[in-house]
C-alpha cells in the first residue's frame, strides 16, 4: 500500500471575496490567500 495523507481544506466565502486555507494531516493551516467571487475573479469557464 502506498502513503496516504488526509487534507482538510477550508473556504470562508462571503459576497465580496473568497479566502481558502489548506492543512495536511491535521498540521499547520497555510492561506491560499485570497480571491474575488466574479466568475473571472474564479477562473470560471463557459461550456458554451
């Protein structure tokens, strides 16, 4: 079997922005930082 660790990632969403933060097995949380909640600000695609 291989290695597996468990990610907990977390998203406080709010009209105005979008701040992510991860932690790997329960250790210390690290921001992503944050982002705008525009489809562009996401990074959001059409399937059209």
């Amino acid at each position: 079997m291989g290695n597996y660790s468990t990610a907990w990632v977390g998203l406080a969403v709010h009209k105005e922005s979008i701040t992510i933060a991860y932690a790997i097995d329960g250790g210390e949380i690290e921001s992503m930082g944050r982002i705008g909640t525009t489809p562009t600000e996401i990074g959001k695609r059409d399937s059209d």
